[in-house]
C-alpha cells in the first residue's frame, strides 16, 4: 500500500503530518487544552512512551501546528528546582486544501472590506440579519447544541452552567474587522438559541484571547447536560 505521501505529493507538511494516528491524538489532545501541556501528560493521555511522544510532537512543531516553550511547575523555582519543562500548544496558523484550488478567503475579506467601507450601516445590519438567519438554520439540522456548535468548527466546551468556545472560525478575518465579525459571531449565535427555542440573550460577548468572542450561558447549557 502507498504511504500517505506517494498518494499525495503535493499534501502540505500540515496535513502530512496529520497523517499518522498517533500524531493526530496527540495534535487533538493538545488542541484540546486550555493551556500548554507537558510530553508527559500527552503521553499518558494518548498511552504511549513519553520518548515517542517527544519525537511526534517535534514533528508537529517542525510542521508548524504546534508551537513551543518552557517552564516550571508553578510554584516551583530556585537552585535545585531543575530545568523548565518543555510544553506545546496550538498555533494560530490555519490549513486548509481545496481541490481544485479556490480562494474563499479572499473574498469574504473582500467582503468585509465593503461592509467596513458602508458609512450607512445598513449592509452591516443585512449581515447579522443574515447571520441570525443562518443560525436559526443551523438548530434546525441537529437538536444536540455542542454536536452543531462542533460541525460549525467552535471547539465547544460544557464548563459548569456554560459553553465554553474554544475556536473562532472566522480567526484570520476577524483580525482586520474584529467589531465586524464579532458582531456576526453574536448574532449567528443568537439564531442558534433561538432556533433551539433557548433564551437568544444566553449568547454573550466576553472576547479572551484564544476563544472565540462569544459563550453561551446558563439555559441553553443546562439543556444540554
């Protein structure tokens, strides 16, 4: 059987090193913490030796999925303390192939650069109309609210009596019109609650970095325990 690589030549790096399964988890269980993690407890977490995972998690850094630095356990310091331990996280860089090659990216900022350059307001106002919309869309193909807000590419996270969204999927575009599609963000959102019958105002603008601007409080979370 032909490796991955014979049957794609022209993969990129990121993608090729998705490849291998157990690199995959180990990407996934990272991807999946709030805060940079140990070799070690990405070892234990995917039940392999802490030497392999060094040497996949290195790959994913040289593939530039994830990103490095160091440090002590907190609370830990001094002479004797040892050396800072070696953690990954995400980075920001996104990936993505379409065959044939398309450019959706440029045109939604394209798009956003009209909506930004409306001086009326109203295009902006048919967008979060729109968005609302699509929302409302979206509750209609899957009552389970994480299982959308997953297939939609949030990252949903159920903490106590809130949702918790890891990801923004308009990261890269909401980077030159932050107002823009935060705003859209809120509103796609509201539809969903609403669609769902959920209070629409459970949808909250709280931006952090590393998240995306919006969680979603209180009765939509506990509909969904």
């Amino acid at each position: 059987m032909k490796s991955y690589d014979e049957q794609a030549p022209d993969a990129t790096p990121e993608l090729a090193a998705l490849a291998d399964p157990v690199r995959r988890r180990l990407y996934e269980f990272v991807a999946d913490q709030d805060t940079p993690a140990r070799r070690d407890t990405a070892a234990d977490a995917v039940g392999i030796s802490r030497t392999l995972a060094a040497y996949h998690l290195d790959r994913l850094v040289e593939a530039g999925l994830l990103s490095t630095s160091y440090a002590r356990p907190a609370g830990q310091g001094g002479p004797g303390a040892g050396r800072p331990a070696k953690l990954y996280e995400t980075t920001q860089d996104e990936v993505s192939v379409t065959v044939p090659p398309r450019s959706y990216d440029v045109l939604a900022g394209v798009l956003a650069d009209a909506v930004a350059a409306d001086a009326s307001g109203g295009v902006q106002t048919a967008l979060l109309a729109a968005a609302e919309q699509e929302g409302r869309k979206a509750a209609a193909e899957d009552d389970d609210l994480l299982a959308t807000l997953r297939a939609r590419g949030y990252e949903p996270e159920l903490v106590d009596d809130e949702i918790d969204l890891h990801n923004c999927p308009f990261h890269h575009l909401a980077q030159r019109h932050v107002e823009l599609v935060c705003g859209l963000n809120h509103s796609l959102l509201r539809g969903l609650l609403a669609g769902r019958g959920d209070d629409p105002e459970c949808a909250r603008l709280a931006p952090r970095p590393g998240h995306c601007c919006v969680t979603i409080r209180a009765s939509a979370a506990e509909r969904t325990a």
